[in-house]
C-alpha cells in the first residue's frame, strides 16, 4: 500500500519567506509526527498530533514554526520567516496508534535549502 | 528527559565481517526502544524494536539487538555483514511517560567494503 508521503520533496527559499511543508500520512494511523534532520541536530523531534487531542508542540524550536492537521489526516507545517539555520530535511511519520511501541513509518522527506 | 547515545559515528567493515554498534539511553521509566535504517537515498525504516518480552529481538535482513536493562544499552549486531548494509543505522527511544515521540541517537555511518 502507499506509504508517508511528503511535498514538495526539495524546497529553496530566500532568507525571510513562510513556506509550506505538506505531509500525507498512511490511511487509517491516528498518529502523525514531525521531525528534522540537520548535520548539526541530528533527527530531532517537532510536533505530534494524536486524533483529535491538542497536538504536543514540545519539540518547536520557535514561535515561527507551526503544524496543523486537517481533518485528522493531511498535516501542514509551516515556518514564518525563514532562517539560515532552518536549513534542514524535515521528515514526517505516522503510526497505526499513539501508544509509544507502535512503529512510525516515515515519509523520504522534504530537503528545505534557506539562503 | 529521556537522551540516546551512540558511540561509534562512522565505522568500516569488510563483507562477513560481524558488527556491533553500541546504543546507550538514558531514561528512568519503562521504554521502547528501536533500530533505523537509511540506506543511501532512502528513507527511515525500521530494522527492530523491542518493549516488552524476550530481551534479545531480531529484525529484518539478519540484524538482532540485545535490550541490557542494567546497562541501559540496546547493541545492534549482524554475524556477517553486505556491502546492502550500507547505510546510516539510528538508535530511538519512546516512553508513554515521556510523549509518544522518538528519540533519536546521534547515528552511525556504516560502510562495507566489497
């Protein structure tokens, strides 16, 4: 079956712009997460959302990054005012249930280039 | 707050070679605990986990881990590796008590000589 999917798969931007990170989690899993992977960060952990609850923002590095999830499926996550250090891929997951054993699938990723 | 460490960054190996990376968490509550593969323009996937039950658990293409709950360590190991292994190998954690999310170890960049 189909898995994470993400768009675009590369973004370039210029210093200061918003953009727009889409994530298209696995049919049926209620969970859906965000992380990213930098050479100086390694893969660290963002956003989640579980169903319908609030979603855990422990995991924003600032008050320019922001999520949400549409509907319980499709998810955006949005960075205001874009920084050199923001430069990173962001990578999107989704699992079956929100227990923590349960496997994340991941997403290839968008790889997002500030310049 | 939960961390992972992995200790070994990169390492190069010849094929049948055995390897073991080593993973160590830092967490006092019950956790989960997970292997990663990236190969080579690829994404995540998942090798093993374990969270509860027989300590030694054993994943896809012939890899295994050891979950040592006194050594707070979750070693990878494969008796003979591919030039396929290739690939950059995570160490996560997870605990209900924590957040569902994963915490990831810095990674280790293995290469395997043909």
């Amino acid at each position: 079956g189909a898995g994470v999917s993400q768009s675009p798969s590369n973004k370039v931007t210029e210093k200061g712009k918003d953009v727009e990170l889409r994530c298209d989690p696995i049919s049926g899993h209620t969970a859906l997460y965000w992380y990213r992977q930098s050479l100086g960060q390694g893969l660290e952990f963002l956003i989640y959302f579980q169903g319908n609850s609030a979603p855990d923002k422990s995991g924003l590095p600032s008050d320019r990054f922001s999520a949400e999830r549409t509907g319980g499926s499709v998810s955006t996550l949005t960075i205001q005012r874009t920084q050199q250090e923001d430069s990173a891929v962001y990578l999107c997951a989704s699992s079956l249930r929100t227990a923590s054993y349960n496997e994340q699938f991941f997403g290839p990723g968008t790889r997002l280039t500030v310049l | 707050a939960q961390s992972v460490s992995q200790h070994n960054h990169h390492v190069i190996l010849s094929e049948a070679a055995s390897l073991e990376l080593g993973c160590n968490y830092s967490y006092g509550g019950t956790v989960n605990l997970f292997w990663y593969v990236q190969y080579p323009g690829q994404h995540l996937q998942l090798l093993l986990k374990y969270f509860s039950g027989d300590p030694l658990v054993k994943g896809i293409k012939g890899f295994e881990a050891e979950f040592i709950k006194s050594k707070f360590s979750f070693n990878l190991r494969k008796p003979s590796v591919q030039w396929s292994d290739t690939a950059e190998y995570f160490c996560a954690v997870s605990s209900n008590n924590a957040g569902n999310m994963l915490t990831f170890g810095g990674g280790t960049r293995l290469m395997v000589k043909p």
